[in-house]
C-alpha cells in the first residue's frame, strides 16, 4: 500500500467506527483468499467475519476512489486482476479475473479510468479499462521495461514491483527492482495505456521496491530491496520529474550474525509527521520523525513487527494505529501510535495465513 489515510483526534475515531478491513494473502503459502475484518473504533481490534475464496495468490489489494469496489492481482505465472463489489455481507466478484499480459503482477492501483498492475515477473505494467460499475475488461496495455542490474539473481532483467498515480493524476510512477529506477509515465491517448516520460535511475544494485508521498506531493521516499536504505526525492509534478536528494538508512548494515535486511513497504502519515519502514529479515519497523521537514526524515525508534516477515503497513482511517501483515507467521498486527513520536506500540493481532497486505474502506 500507498500514503497512510486520515488525521488524528475524536473525528477519526468516529471514522473509523464505519470501516471494514480487507486483507490479501499467498494461497501459495497457506492463504485462504481475501479476508475480511471488522475493525473495533474502540480499540483498532480485527475480528474475521468472512474469507472471500479467489484464484492464486491475492497479494496486492486497491479501493476503486469510492470505496465500493476493491481490486485484487493474481500474483501468477499467468497473472490476472480481480474486482469485487464490497457489500455489508462481504465481497461479490465483478465478473471473471481478467488477465493483464504478463506474470507476477505484485502491486495495483487505479488511474485516469484504468487499473494498473506492476508485474514483477516479467517485468513490465499493464493497464486495463474500467466500466463506470468498477468493473474489468481486457485486452491490458502492456508497458515493458527494459534494462538490468549488478546482481545476479535478483536483477538480471528488469522487475516492476509498484505503480501508482501522482497526486496531481497528471503521471504515473512505476518502480522497478530490477533496473534500479523509477520511471514516470503518462497515458497514452492512442492505446489507453502507458508511455515512459522520464527515468531517475538510483544507485546501482539498490533495489528500488515501493515509494511514497508526502501528503504536500513534492518530496517521494522510495524504499530499496536490496539494501536497507531509502531515497529521498524531490517531486516536481508540473514538468513530471523525480530528483533523488538523499539516502536514509531504516536498519543497520552489516551487523555480525544478524539476517539480511529486506526493505517492503514505506509509509506516510496523512499530517505529514511521520514516517514507517517495513523490513523483513530484520523483522521490524523503522518510525521516522519529519518535524524537520519532508526532505530531512530523522530516526525516531525501532520496533519488533510483532511476528515474521513484514510484508506490508498501513495507518488507519483515524491514524492513530498502524496495522502490519506478517506474512510468514500468519497474522495482521496492530500498534498504537504515539501522538507525540510517531512511535508504534503493539496492541494485539489476528490469525490471517500468509498476509500480504490491509486496506481499510468504510462499511457499505
């Protein structure tokens, strides 16, 4: 997931009083399909009402922007995207999944009408149009990146591992594992799909994974792979460009005996105070102070994720508490926030096999 939604205070809390929350997962390590929760205002506690069955591995999940339809990948060698109808029962398909041209697609994310896949197998981002229902159609717009990195195993071609509009809707920023860059995009009139307007390359062998706004959408964090560091850009969205400003460690490097850090997912308080990394290996989440300024991310703690192989983050709807998909131990947790220090607490947690990934929307 993207930018952290809500604000803070008694309002949010009511907020998220009316709010569902939607989890993904790897049926290929034990998932079950997409569950869904209920979220207690009180506490932030998940309590699983229903698990929505669904072809191989939803492990990437998007709201359409009015929250009535939620989108899933089929993260498959012939990889696919979903759409479900949300509904006070849970989810109704939208149809048959509709293949997007290529494998692994990992993340989604909707723009100008379309929904937009990065598949990280083949290395590419496929753009499908939707109906005014919510609904997909086919055939995807296939956009393929092209280049490689000095790791051997991991980049030995390029691996689009995130896409997802800017805030002004004007482009679209894929960011690729493989090629160590980001590349900004604009819809192409003629084809409905995507074309490449720029690309920042970042320093080699880094790993670029997922990226993040601020919520004033001209400074980008974009977190590395494969070495635990994240970028700092400056964002210009008139002209479309992405400059690289600093690099921000979220783990330690080479400490004797200790695993191999794996940067997942960055995230941004909807104030802009705050910032969390995601790293697996390490196991933990990196919080970030910005009371310095957007460019200048200060290391604020560091806190276990509460099980193995955080896969994903995301505030609330009231931003108040951070919520964690611990793939390999099976369960969503949930931290409060310090209001002050942007500091997680454990709260608590629920069984989900395999989580990938949270996203909340309002109780329809």
């Amino acid at each position: 997931m993207d930018d952290v939604n809500g604000g803070t205070g008694t309002q949010g809390s009511a907020r998220s009083a009316g709010h569902r929350a939607y989890i993904g997962s790897f049926t290929s390590g034990g998932g079950r399909g997409i569950t869904t929760a209920a979220v207690d205002p009180a506490t932030g506690a998940l309590t699983s009402l229903t698990v929505t069955a669904t072809p191989e591995n939803p492990s990437c999940l998007a709201l359409a922007p009015d929250g009535r339809v939620l989108y899933a990948v089929s993260e498959a060698d012939r990889g696919a995207a979903l759409a479900f109808r949300t509904g006070p029962e849970g989810l109704t398909a939208l149809g048959a999944p509709v293949p997007v041209g290529a494998a692994g697609p990992t993340h989604l994310s909707t723009a100008g009408g379309r929904l937009l896949t990065a598949n990280y197998t083949s290395g590419s981002v496929s753009s499908l149009p939707l109906a005014a229902d919510g609904s997909l159609s086919g055939p995807a717009a296939v956009l393929a990146h092209q280049g490689s990195g000095p790791d051997p195993e991991r980049q030995q071609g390029p691996h689009a591992h995130q896409v997802r509009p800017d805030p002004t809707g004007r482009w679209v920023l894929s960011v690729d594992l493989g090629t160590d860059s980001v590349r900004v995009c604009a819809p192409d009139p003629a084809t409905g799909g995507l074309r490449v307007h720029a690309e920042t390359v970042l320093r080699s062998g880094s790993g670029p994974r997922h990226l993040a706004f601020h919520p004033e959408g001209d400074v980008v964090y974009v977190l590395h792979e494969l070495e635990p560091q994240m970028t700092v850009c400056r964002w210009n969205g008139v002209a479309g460009q992405l400059e690289p400003v600093s690099e921000v460690p979220v783990a330690p490097e080479g400490v004797p005996g200790a695993p191999r850090a794996y940067p997942s997912v960055v995230a941004v308080s909807a104030d802009g105070r705050f910032l969390w990394a995601a790293v697996r290996g390490a196991d933990t989440i990196a919080a970030f102070s910005l009371a310095d300024g957007a460019e200048k991310p200060q290391a604020a703690a560091t806190v276990g994720c509460g099980g193995s192989w955080p896969r994903d983050l995301v505030a609330d709807p009231s931003g108040r508490r951070l919520y964690v998909a611990n793939e390999w131990s099976g369960d969503v947790t949930w931290f409060d926030l310090d209001r002050v220090t942007g500091e997680p607490r454990r709260a608590g947690s629920v069984a989900v096999p395999a989580a990938a990934c949270v996203v909340f929307a309002p109780v329809p």
